[in-house]
C-alpha cells in the first residue's frame, strides 16, 4: 500500500542540518503503524513528505505503485485529496461550520453527489459517536468531540492512507484512550494504511507496530 524507501531531508543554509536519514517503511492495508522519538527528531517532516507537501532531498514515497515525485502539483494534489486524510493536534476543525459541514468538506472538494455526500456524512458521524450532533456548532463541543469530529473528516472520503500528528497532545487520559480506540477501529474498518506519530508510549502501545525514529532511520522500538 504505502513504502518509503530511502528518504533524507536536511534544512539550513551553508550549515546543513540532517533531520531524516535513509527513513525506510511499509504499511500495508490495514495496517496501523506509530512511530515515536524525541522532537526536532523529525516526525511531522516525514508525514510531510508522506503526503507530499514537502519533497526529500532523497529516496521516494510509493502510494499504491505511483511514485509522489513524479506527479505534478495538482497531480498530486488530488491524490492528497481523494487518497490522504489527516488528523491534526490541534483538530483544525472551522469554527463558522457546523460539524456535519466540518465533515463533509473531502467530500464536496471531490465533488461527490450531494445525496452521497449527506448519507455518509451521517454514517461517519454516527461511527465516531456524534450522530445527534451534526447540526451542532464547534464551540459546542468538547475537545474530545472536537477530536472526533476531525477523525470523521479525515476518513470519510475512504481514504488509503491516514496520518495522525499528536493527535490526543491536548487530551485527558481517558479520552485519549477513546480517540486512539476509535481511530484504529475506523482505520481497519476501512482498510486504510495508519500512521500515528506521538510522544506518548501509552499511544504507540495501541498500534500494529511501533518504530523509532532516530537519527539512523526508523528502528523497531
């Protein structure tokens, strides 16, 4: 499903600074990977260049067979769009949509049918717990729904892939442990690649596998 394959990145001037070095990894369809390692190590850079918003200086990043480096930008701008979904920290859920509108938007950027795009909506809404919430507004919300809210916008489009950035750094313990649950259960329900990048050994003990990321490359932790 998703390889990277020998992927550096260094940032800085004449003083270059190596933060991926050789990064090697395979996920294959529902599969549900964390990676962890101190920061500055280079976590959020690796998904960047995962989902192609930032290029390595080496290596490559294989979707499916499709080479990211040799698509061109809107190329791969709608494969991030039809293929990727993102959960964030800090949610990036807007404040002036309601939830479902908050959700539906993959769907409206592909231009699904408004009829297909209302059913699933409701069913993703319901999967992750919000299913009385959809008229609600974000301020409403809890950060755990808020939480919520974002992993049902990140999947509901059916995507292959799944990158997760610290995705409980703002939450209590309890909720944590719900949003990793739930996150992993819609991940295998819809046979997506996961990648979940945390701090937190609590958080990586919910996935598939567990690696390193160090200044060598990525290490069975």
């Amino acid at each position: 499903m998703l390889r990277v394959v020998d992927i550096s990145k260094s940032f800085g001037g004449a003083n270059r600074r190596a933060v991926l070095n050789a990064v090697n990894l395979d996920v294959s369809t529902g599969e549900y990977i964390a990676v962890m390692g101190e920061s500055g190590v280079g976590k959020s850079t690796m998904l960047n260049i995962i989902a192609g918003l930032e290029a390595p200086d080496a290596g490559q990043v294989m979707l499916g067979g499709v080479n990211l480096a040799r698509l061109a930008d809107d190329e791969l701008t709608r494969l991030r769009r039809e293929q990727m979904g993102f959960v964030f920290q800090a949610f990036h859920v807007l404040p002036y949509l309601s939830v479902a509108q908050n959700v539906e938007l993959p769907l409206a950027l592909l231009r699904t049918e408004v009829a297909s795009i209302h059913e699933r909506v409701k069913q993703m809404l319901h999967a992750v717990g919000l299913g009385s919430r959809g008229g609600s507004m974000p301020r409403e919300l809890s950060g755990g729904e808020l939480q919520r809210v974002a992993i049902a916008r990140a999947l509901v489009h059916q995507p292959k892939v799944v990158l997760a950035d610290e995705p409980t750094g703002n939450l209590d313990p309890d909720t944590a442990g719900q949003i990793l649950s739930l996150l992993k259960s819609q991940i295998k329900d819809n046979g997506a690649a996961g990648i979940l990048v945390t701090h937190s050994p609590d958080a990586a003990r919910t996935a598939d596998k567990t690696f390193k990321l160090t200044s060598a490359g990525l290490v069975t932790a």
